[in-house]
C-alpha cells in the first residue's frame, strides 16, 4: 500500500516579518508600560517626601518664637542653629534646593525634590507640583562620536588645544553669555569661524551669582546648535533650566561681578579617548568670568593611564594684604568670603561677614576687633586677621574653603589670639604684656547638601582666604594667599577605566606657606566636583578624588580647605582603586 507523503513547508519571509513586528510592538508595549508606572511611583515617592517635609517645616516655625522658618536643612552630626534636619526616601533628593525668606508677610520657603529626571516643588502656601525645571538626561548620554578618536601623548588643555579630528578650533571652547531666551543665548563674543557649528552639543551653566541672588548657581544642561547668527545662538530645543537672579528668570545676565556669571561650552562628543601615562589633559582655570569647566563624552571607551584633572581651577583664593588691611576672603559661588579685620580705628578692626567663612577680628593697641560670622550654605573661606604692628605680631591664618564640607578655620595669629572654629573667624586678643593678634579666619560653609544633587547642580569648591599680614620688626609683611579651589568634571563614556597610576582629580589647591614668622598662612581651597556616568562598567584601579587643598603648615597655618563631591552613575562598578570623598552612586 502506499503511503501518502505530507508536506511541511517552513514559514515564509513574510511571515516571519509579520511576527517580528508583532513581537516589537508587544515589547514597545511593555516597556512603556513599565516606563509609565516607574515614573508613576517616582513621582508619588517625590510628592509624599515634599508634603511630609511640608509639615515638618510649619511645625518649627510654629515652635519658632520669632516665628521664622529654618534657615537651612541640615542632616550633620553637629547641626547649626536654625536648622532643621529633611530627609527624603531613597533615591530622591532635596539637594541645596531648600529656600527661606523670614523678611517678608507671610514668610515663606521652597522646596525641591528630585529623582533623576523627575522634580517636583512646593511652597509655603502650595502643593506639590511637577517642577518646570525638571532637566532632560545630561549625563547618561554618550554623545555621538563626532569629534573622533583622541590620543593624548602629551599635556593638553580642552580649552585652547585643537584634539578632535577635523576642529580649527579648541575642542571645548566656553563663552560667556549676555540674554537668553527660551531657545537662543546671546553671548559676549562673536565665535570665530569654525569654533562652532550646527549640530555641536553645548553645555549652559551658571558658574557664580552674587551675595544677593544665587538661587541658580549651579544649574546645567546640554543643548545642541541649531543655527548661529553673528552672536546669537539657536538650540534645536527649548532649554529647561533658569539661569538669572530669581528662581524662574533669566534676567541680569552679565561678565561683571553685579551679574549671575552664565556659560556656554561646547561638549566634545568623541568616539574613545586615552590618556596616555605620564601626561595632564585639563581645561581653562576659572578667571571670574567663565572657565573652571572640563566636560567631555565619548561613546565607545575612555581610558585613563595618566591624569585628567581639575585641581585649583575653580574660585579664586584670597588675596593677603599688609598688617593694616584686611586680608582677602577667598572666592565662593556667590562671592567673596569674609575678610579679615585690619589694624586701624574700631571698624576696621573687626572681621567683615561674607559669602562663606567670617573674617578673623584684628588687634589694635589695648583693643581687639570681633570676628564675623560665616554663612553656611556659601564656601569662600573668611580672612585672617592682622597683627598690631607695634608689637610685632603675626596675623592669622586663613580659613579653608568649603564644599562638600565645611573648611577649617585658620591658627591665630599671636599666643592669646582665638583661632577660627567652623565657619565662624577667631577674635583678635589683648594682653598685659602687649600681644596682640589677629583671629584666624573662619572656614567656608557647605555648598551642596549631598552628592546625589550633581545630576542638577554643579559647583566649583570654595576657595581659601589669605592669612593675615604683619609687622617683623622694620619689615612689614602682607599675609599669604589661599589657595583656589576644585573646578567641575563631567565626563560621560560607554566604557570608562581609571587604570593602574591613572587619576581623576578636582582637588583644592594648597593655601600659600608663609615666608615670614609674622606672616599668617593662607588657608587651602575646598574639593570640587566630579561627575561619572558609565553607561557599561566603571573599571577604577587608579585614584577618585576631589579633596580640599592643606593650610600652610606653619603654627600660624591656614585652615584645611573641605572636601568636594562626587556623583557615579554606572551598571556596574569594578576595581580595588582609591575613591575620595565617599561617593553617591546610582
């Protein structure tokens, strides 16, 4: 009998692309679905955070008998006065986003919180509400390799030398910018041909505001050119982010030390980058203007065997001045810090209040000047006081810079002189046997609440203040410099590896070490940021770092600037390397 034969063709091509969609739009499905609740719970978790800490701020202004609300939120083991400890779930962040107003009717604050992408704020006298500064992804992207594959064999600077393959122009060359709108930026110079071109991807930033208004120091974001006429620069988007005096404006945007100091960079998008041992890429030093910024992608690999680094590229030390001026407080992101007091008639004595430490109190005849008190939330150091001339005393010594922690404050200048403790400047002394000293000057304040803001906010350290002058017998003698602080790093790459005597480094630079025994220490500068994103591995058998810069170490020393901060977004981690301060992963 026969048998019949069945047969059994396979699927057909269009058969098989048909599933395959199928298949694409299901999973499209399912991650939208997943995406939606995700933001979902986000947003929840960021609403019960504002609304819980909501509360938490009525009860103390209620308990308030001058009826203020907090100051600042601060979480240390050693909290300030005035200040009241927030704390948000894991994974959401206030950052330095709290702000009070205690001078007007009604009084009033402004809180922020954040997990990644997603912000929402609330007000005294509102709910929580969907922030409309909530940023796009800065710094998971890993641009588009445009600029090529860059060896460095010998020291660069991103700023001024030509890397990328095909640039006339520096790779990262900044502006300052005069008036932005919602998608241009007017800047101070017209480019040069060739420095920019439609498609480049820009960083904008707000890199110093003033004593007054700084509530968008620190705010970044990227945008990519999508037209440049004489001065003016078009973005394919809308930017997001305020940049101007008040926290949603854009106004008083300027080079002058009256205006919010705003910039605009352009992002090298390289496709790999190896710094080859032994050799320094960095950027320009911020000059007061712009500068202090190292920003960098690559979209395959970056592989560090020797140093890239921002150490002393950020604020300004202070400047000394002779035994009868006031030493110089050091730079912050919202000014200078407190000066010292000086020699001279009863005001002058005294140590000044600044943006950041306060200036140590100076000493005159039988009389001794007061020191001021510093500001916590700024990190310029205050400056040391001086030293009574008549007497040969030395000043004292400078305050440290602050950011990610408040800086010491510097050695009093004299045996019986108070030294700076905190934020707050020494006082300058009297004695029967006519001593007289200046007070040291008192450390900078903590910029940054914690790491986990550097996904919103970046900051340069504080820097140090100058130590105060004195008298040596027929030689009069101005104090020493502080040192300046950490600049801003921000790199993104799909793979990044910190090899074997390889470093990344924003550290504070060094206060300046006396030449004279009555000439008080400059004090160092604060650690600045650094910012990681991996998108694979994060491979570091080198060296992390963003520590403040050492006083001079003298007995009249100025003090130790604080340590900066450091944000790692990464899949995965690896390697036995050094990571200093500790730092917020995600």
């Amino acid at each position: 009998m026969k048998r019949k034969s069945f047969a059994h063709p396979g699927f057909t091509i269009v058969e098989l692309l048909v599933v395959t969609v199928v298949i694409g739009i299901l999973a499209a499905i399912s991650i939208v679905s997943y995406v939606g609740i995700s933001s979902k719970a986000i947003a929840i978790s960021l609403q019960s955070d504002l609304s819980n800490a909501s509360i938490q701020l009525k009860v103390y202004q209620v308990g308030n008998s001058n009826g203020d609300y907090p100051t600042s939120t601060d979480c240390s083991n050693s909290p300030i006065a005035n200040s009241i400890c927030l704390k948000a779930s894991p994974g959401n962040s206030f950052g330095s986003s709290y702000m009070s107003n205690n001078s007007t009717s009604p009084k009033t604050f402004t809180l922020t919180a954040t997990n990644r992408s997603i912000s929402y704020v609330i007000t005294n006298d509102s709910i929580p509400t969907l922030s409309v500064s909530t940023p796009p992804e800065v710094i998971g992207e890993i641009g588009t390799g445009a600029d090529g594959t860059v060896t460095i064999s010998a020291a660069k600077n991103i700023s001024t030398d030509i890397l990328g393959s095909s640039r006339t122009c520096a790779d990262a060359i900044n502006y300052s910018i005069t008036n932005l709108t919602n998608n241009t930026a007017s800047l101070a110079a017209n480019p040069v041909d060739g420095c920019l071109a439609v498609g480049d991807e820009m960083l904008l930033i707000n890199l110093q505001g003033t004593s007054a208004n700084y509530v968008n120091v620190g705010n970044y974001e990227t945008l990519r050119i999508q037209s440049i006429t004489t001065n003016v620069i078009t973005f394919t988007t809308n930017k997001i982010k305020y940049y101007g005096n008040g926290i949603s404006d854009d106004t008083n945007l300027g080079v002058a030390t009256t205006n919010q100091r705003v910039m605009l960079q352009r992002i090298p998008n390289y496709t790999s980058v190896f710094v080859n041992s032994g050799v320094t890429l960095t950027a320009n030093a911020w000059d007061g203007i712009k500068g202090g910024v190292l920003f960098l992608r690559a979209n395959n690999s970056l592989a560090i065997d020797g140093i890239v680094s921002m150490t002393g590229k950020g604020y300004r030390g202070g400047v000394g001045n002779v035994y009868a001026g006031a030493a110089g407080g050091g730079e912050s992101y919202n000014g200078a810090g407190g000066v010292g007091g000086g020699n001279g008639d009863s005001a002058s004595r005294n140590g000044a209040s600044g943006q950041g430490g306060g200036g140590g109190g100076g000493a005159y005849s039988s009389s001794f000047g007061t020191s001021a008190t510093g500001s916590v939330g700024t990190g310029g150091g205050g400056g040391g006081g001086s030293g009574y001339y008549a007497n040969n005393e030395p000043g004292g010594g400078g305050g440290g810079g602050g950011y990610g922690m408040i800086g010491n404050g510097g050695n009093a200048g004299g045996s019986i002189a108070n030294s700076g403790s905190g934020i707050n400047g020494g006082n300058g002394k009297t004695s029967a046997v006519g001593r007289y000293g200046g007070g040291g000057g008192g450390g900078g304040g903590d910029g940054l609440a914690d790491s986990s803001g550097l996904a919103m906010r970046a900051y340069m350290g504080g820097a140090g203040a100058a130590g105060g002058g004195g008298f040596g017998g027929t030689v009069i003698v101005s104090g020493a410099n502080g040192g300046s602080s950490g600049g801003i790093i921000i790199i993104a790459a799909k793979q990044l590896s910190i090899n074997s005597g390889g470093s990344i480094t924003s550290g504070g630079s060094n206060g300046a070490i006396p030449t004279n025994t009555y000439q008080g220490g400059g004090g160092g500068g604060a650690g600045g940021s650094i910012v990681f994103s991996a998108i694979n591995t994060l491979t570091n058998v080198g060296t992390i770092a963003a520590n403040g810069g050492l006083g001079s170490s003298t007995i009249l020393s100025g003090g130790i600037g604080g340590a900066g901060r450091i944000y790692i977004q990464s899949n995965s981690q690896n390697g036995s390397g050094t990571i200093s301060p500790s730092p917020y992963n995600t």
